[in-house]
C-alpha cells in the first residue's frame, strides 16, 4: 500500500513529537492510515518484540558508519562535538548508549509520547478519491491548495 514509510521524532522545535509518514496511492489513503494507527496502538499495547528492538538497534549503529566515509566527515563530527562541549569519545558513548536501550525502555517512551488522543492525522490528495472518508480519524478540516500555473 505505500511507497514509502517513515517514522522519527523530533527533537529541535517542538521535542517529543512523534510523526509517521507514508505515501500511498489516494485509493488506499484510509487502508494505509488504518494500518499505520494499528501499528502504533499495537505497540502501546504490546510493547516492542525482542527481535524488532534487535533490528532496531542493528540498523541504527549500522547506518551510522556512513556518517563518516570520508576523512572530512570525521573531522566535521569532531568539530561539532567540540563546539557543542561534548567528550570526544561521544561517538562511542552514542553507540553504546543505542547498544543499552532496552524492551522496557522503548515501552516506556511508546506509552509516554504515543498518545492516541493526540493523533493528528494530514492526508494530501483529492477527497473525491480516498477510499473512505477522512472522518473516521476524527473531525477533518479541509484546506484548498490553489494549483499556480
């Protein structure tokens, strides 16, 4: 149903908000909303699994060694870190501290900020087109986007 799905959450402006976001076809718009509300609530609910929270932390200490391909890379990080006051062992704290996180840990902050009664959900296309009214997320505000040539 989507070409592409995401979640992060933010920590500059507004920390602690959580956003999920897909793309999908107008067609499966409430398909996909649905899932993706399931999923969440299923996780509040259940907590994580052990092998998703494996997955999880792999991905992310793996990921990370593309942040420093190049000998630049390497030097900027350690020029940020210096800036901002940080130990220059900071690198290796981060990944430790990823390594560290625990089931209990990822349930605790899921319940914390994943608060359902907070759910705001913006879906972009033509209304005429969704395979179910928007409504059953909650009230729906319509807002017109004037197409300039």
């Amino acid at each position: 149903w989507a070409y592409s799905v995401g979640t992060a959450f933010t920590t500059a402006e507004k920390p602690g908000l959580f956003l999920a976001t897909c793309q999908t076809k107008t067609e499966t718009t409430t398909k996909a909303l649905a899932l993706m509300q399931w999923v969440i609530e299923d996780l509040r609910a259940n907590g994580i699994r052990e092998d998703e929270l494996t997955t999880a932390k792999e991905s992310v200490v793996n990921s990370d060694v593309f942040n420093y391909d190049t000998p630049v890379e390497v030097v900027e990080n350690y020029a940020w870190q210096e800036y901002y006051g940080f130990p220059a062992d900071q690198m290796k704290q981060d990944l430790m501290a990823i390594r560290n996180v625990s089931k209990a840990d990822v349930d605790a902050v899921a319940n914390k900020y994943l608060d359902p009664s907070k759910y705001v959900v913006v879906a972009v296309g033509k209304i005429a087109d969704f395979d179910a009214p928007l409504t059953k997320f909650g009230a729906v505000k319509t807002i017109s986007i004037e197409a300039t040539p």
